[in-house]
C-alpha cells in the first residue's frame, strides 16, 4: 500500500514549474513524457500508480520530498520529522529525492528507475560580457516571475532586507506586478517592544530598529511600494524554538537562525488581516552563487566557521548544500504561505561562470548592479551582512550566544523534541545533503 502523508495538505502545491511553453502549479496538469522530460522551476511531486509511485524534485532542491517504509506501507512527504513521527520503529528507511531527478518507487520500497530532469536553458547560460550577462538575467526572472503572476494573481509580497540581492527581487517584481508589498522584519529588545506598543505612531526610521530594517523602508518608498512592517521581541527567538526547528526541519546554527527570523515574517504576515494567500518572493541563493558567506565573530569566537578553499570550490560546496536547507520553504510552508525564490531560476547563469569572475571582490556586485538603477542601488547596503545577524548588537545569533544556546544545544534539543537519535540525523544529513 503506498501513501502520501503530510499534516499540511497545502505543502506540496506550493510549486511553479514550467516546460518552456507553460508554467503550472500542479503535476496533474502536465502532459509529459517522463523519460524526456525537461522542467525548471522550484517544485516537488509525487503521483501515484497501480503498482508504483513517482516523486520529483528541482535541480537545486529548493522543495522537499522524502519517503520510508511502514511495515507494508510506504509513506511520502516533505517534512522528515512528520514521517519520523509517522514510521517510529523505521525511521532508518527515510530517503530523499536527489535534486533534479524522478524516482519510481515500487509498493515494497525499492527504487525501480531513476530519470535526470534536463534543463531548458543549458545552451543559453553562456555570456559575451557582464551586460550580456545582466540582461540574460533581467530577461529569465521577468519570464519566472510573469509565470507566479499568471497562477497566483497580480500581487505579491516581497521580503526586503535592505541589501542587494532582494532589492533587485523588488525592482523587477514592480514592472511585472500591479501591487508589490515590500516586507521587513526587525527583532527588538523586550523592553523597547513594550514601549512600541503603547504608541500609536510609529517612526520607522528609530533606533529600536535594525538598519536593514530602516533601509528597506527607506528603498520601498524610493520604489514607490506598499511598505509592511514586522517587528518582534528577542524572546521570541526561544518562545518558538520547538515549531522553527520542526519548520526548518534543522538543527544547525546557521540555517535555525535565518529560520527564526523567517518565522517572525511568516507568523507576522499570517496574521495581516490584508494577506490573503499570495506569493511572497525572496531574494534568498545568491549568497550560494556568489560565494560571499564569512564567519561571524562574537566575543572572539567564530561561529559559522567557513572551509578554507578557492570561491569556485565554497560556491560548489554551497551550492550543494542548499538540498538540505529548509529555512525559507519549509517556514513559509509551516504558514501555508507560498514562497518563491527567483534566483532558484537563474542557477545556470552563475554556476557556470568563469573562476575569474568569483575571485573578483564584491563580485555580486560587479554581476548584478546593472540590473537596478543607480538612484536605487546608491541606497543599498554594500557589505554582506546576514538576515539573522543583521541589525542592533549582532542580532538573533548575538542573542542566542547570550542565552547559551550553541550549535550542540540546538542538536540535543531536537533530538529530544522528535525522538531522534544523533545517530540518525548524523547520517541522514551529511555534508549538507540528504540521504538518497
């Protein structure tokens, strides 16, 4: 007997995939032939045969999707601590899709075939110089985004952090969408979120706020875009530790404290009574494709540690790694949000360039400036800084060193909260990929 099973219905049709000619939502609507199927976009599937099942997943693997045997049943879903909690006796069975392929997978468990999903725009990711490369970008998120846009309607939420990778997001979300609401977040301190409160005007420009925080306002007006504002007290970073890392579906620092922080956006745009399902896009990947991730330092100890190798080598290994990150999708999910991250759809395009260009400094800045103007990009923060230690005192990872919650905490808290052993989640997760 095969199964699907999942506690949100709403997490697996959070997809937007396209053969070239159409974009769809769902694997029902696709006639395709799956020995020569040819797919981008960020999705997951799974459908059910007589005598098999199939699942599929995107090149990068930007949605999740696993499967393991229960007694004569076998089980499916995008959330690994669900069906851990589901299989109890058997969770050493849990397997992932690899990104950018199909299995089939017969009523006893086994894999029967394997089909690599092709790309479309294999031949047309190589570039004269970086405007030829710019406009080959513009031209393909344009394409994806007017692709959301005919599935989900004309209006979108963007989360704005106030530095480049999400601004361009906004920038060309605003030629595509009739509304674009920019969205920020900023942690507070326990005692200044008391006091705002009590006000009833709000100066978004304070210095309870983060600076991110205050430039992403600053960079919506400038655009001329709606403005939503979420804000939080530190203490909610361990308030919801126990749902952020069954979201996340994580215990490493790293990816549980951007997922704290997209937590807060999620709950805070749930609760919006203007929010009504629609998309929210992120600028999230590019970091991965530029390579420009560093260690951060609090009181002389490094935290995030970085491999020590050439960028072409960090921007293979991040690359990779992104097959078990789930801190923006499996949050939003978490919500029944629909979250999209539109440089998932231009992966190509940087993958393949030249070790001379990844070696330049700042060089996500010497790829992507064109593709904003120069009033909006004069606004931008110019140094990489992290969502979630972004802002006032070193924000949310500050705050958890603070409060003595490190990396080992963070393991022994999951394993306690879904009954898993770190055995399991040691091999399950190696070297940021799942176990397929």
């Amino acid at each position: 007997m095969v199964m699907l099973f999942y506690k949100n219905k709403m997490r697996l049709n959070n997809n937007i995939y396209t053969d070239g000619i159409r974009f769809y939502k769902h694997i029902k609507y696709l006639n395709i032939n799956i020995n020569k199927i040819k797919l981008e976009g960020a999705f997951s599937f799974f459908k059910k045969y007589k005598n098999y099942s199939i699942i599929g997943r995107d090149h990068l693997g930007c949605k999740k999707i696993f499967w393991g045997r229960n007694r004569n049943k076998i089980l499916f879903s995008n959330n690994f601590i669900d069906l851990s909690e589901k299989i109890k006796k058997n969770k050493h069975s849990i397997r992932s899709c690899p990104p950018g392929f199909i299995q089939f997978i017969n009523k006893r468990g086994s894999i029967i075939k394997k089909v690599k999903i092709s790309r479309l725009s294999d031949k047309n990711c190589f570039f004269n110089d970086l405007n030829d490369h710019s406009k080959k970008i513009k031209k393909k998120i344009l394409f994806y985004l007017k692709g959301i846009k005919k599935i989900y309607g004309n209006k979108v939420y963007v989360c704005l952090s106030g530095g480049l990778d999400s601004t361009i997001i906004a920038c060309i979300a605003a030629q595509v969408f009739d509304e674009v609401i920019a969205v920020s977040c900023s942690m507070i301190r326990d005692q200044d979120y008391k006091l705002l409160m009590s006000k009833t005007k709000i100066n978004f420009n304070s210095r309870i706020f983060s600076n991110d925080f205050k430039k992403a306002y600053k960079i919506s007006k400038t655009l001329g875009i709606k403005f939503q504002p979420i804000y939080f007290p530190s203490s909610n970073c361990i308030k919801d530790l126990k749902k952020i890392l069954r979201a996340c579906q994580d215990w490493r620092d790293y990816n549980v404290h951007c997922a704290i922080l997209n937590f807060q956006i999620a709950k805070g745009l749930r609760s919006y009574k203007k929010y009504n399902n629609e998309p929210v896009l992120t600028g999230d990947f590019m970091n991965e494709y530029a390579a420009d991730y560093t260690s951060e330092i609090i009181n002389g100890v490094e935290y995030y540690p970085q491999i020590k190798q050439s960028n072409t080598t960090k921007k293979r290994f991040f690359i990779k790694g992104l097959d078990s990150s789930d801190r923006e999708n499996g949050i939003f999910n978490y919500f029944n949000i629909p979250i999209f991250q539109p440089y998932s759809f231009v992966d190509l395009y940087y993958k393949k360039l030249p070790e001379r260009y990844l070696n330049k400094g700042n060089i996500k800045h010497e790829l992507n400036k064109k593709l904003i103007n120069n009033k909006i990009y004069k606004l931008i923060s110019k140094k990489k800084v992290r969502a979630q230690v972004g802002g006032n005192n070193q924000g949310i990872l500050n705050y958890m060193v603070r409060n003595k919650i490190f990396q080992k905490n963070l393991e022994k808290m999951f394993c306690k909260f879904f009954n898993l052993s770190k055995d399991f989640i040691s091999t399950f997760i190696n070297v940021g990929t799942y176990k397929t």
